[in-house]
C-alpha cells in the first residue's frame, strides 16, 4: 500500500513512515533510514517520521542521536506510536537512565495496555535501580521470568 501510495504522490509522507517502518522491521536500517529522511525534507515537523529515524539510530546502536530524535519528536506530539515510546525507553535503559526508562514504559502501558514489551523494560530498570518488588509485577506475568527473580 505505501508503495501504490507513493506511485500516486511521491510526496506522502505517510507513506514514506510506513515504508520507513518495514525496512526497519526487515532490519534493513540503510533503506529505512532513507525513507524516514525523506519524509522529514518533506516535512521537517513529522513527528512520526522523527521518531522512525531515532528508533533506526537506536537499532544501529546510535544511543545518543536516538534519544535527541526521539525527545524531539516527542515533544512535537506527545502521542508517539507505541513502538517509538517503547524505543526510548529501551534508549534510556542502554544508557543507564532508569528512571527515565521507567517513566516512560509507564506512559506507555498507560496509552496503550497491550504495549506488553514495555513491561520487559520496567522490570530491568526497576532491577538496575535495586527495587526488586517493583520488578516483580512486571516480570510476573510471564512466568519463566518471574522465576528468575
């Protein structure tokens, strides 16, 4: 569909996330990356198209620029997708900011309850920072993690 879309206005910058969003679940970050571009010299404001290329910068293992696209776009619209909340929170984690990990993987189970990926998140930052009974609800609900703690 994004393709028949761009066939029709090159320009649709919708399309371009969404092309942009494939490539990265194809881990194919070059052309992802060129996509979520795009969309953004299109529409340097597209929230959705900054937060694309800081979940691609943070796949490549670009912590830093990840973070600083991902707040960007964050703080353009406040209702990131899922997956881009879930980026950085993922992004704080690497970098040992836990609590601004756990922030927001809480923002995220609040706006979306079946963003379940999050919970992985709360449960390590939660170990990192030595509170174990918070971790617990987290981990809890998948067993063979649970009995790990």
């Amino acid at each position: 569909m994004a393709n028949k879309a761009l066939s029709l206005d090159d320009a649709d910058v919708r399309a371009r996330v969404v092309l942009g969003h494939i490539h990265t679940f194809y881990q194919r970050y070059d052309q992802a990356r060129t996509e979520m571009d795009r969309a953004t010299e299109i529409n340097p404001s597209d929230a959705r198209g900054i937060a694309g290329r800081g979940t691609i910068l943070l796949w490549s293992g670009q912590t830093d620029p990840a973070i600083a696209a991902l707040e960007f776009a964050q703080r353009i619209d406040p209702e990131l997708a899922p997956s881009d909340r879930f980026a950085l929170s993922l992004a704080y984690y690497l970098k040992g900011r836990y609590d601004s990990a756990i922030e927001q993987a809480e923002l995220n189970l609040r706006k979306t309850s079946g963003a379940n990926f999050s919970r992985v998140i709360l449960a390590a930052a939660h170990a990192e920072l030595g509170s174990f009974g918070r971790c617990r609800p987290y981990s809890n609900r998948h067993p063979s993690v649970g009995s790990n703690l």
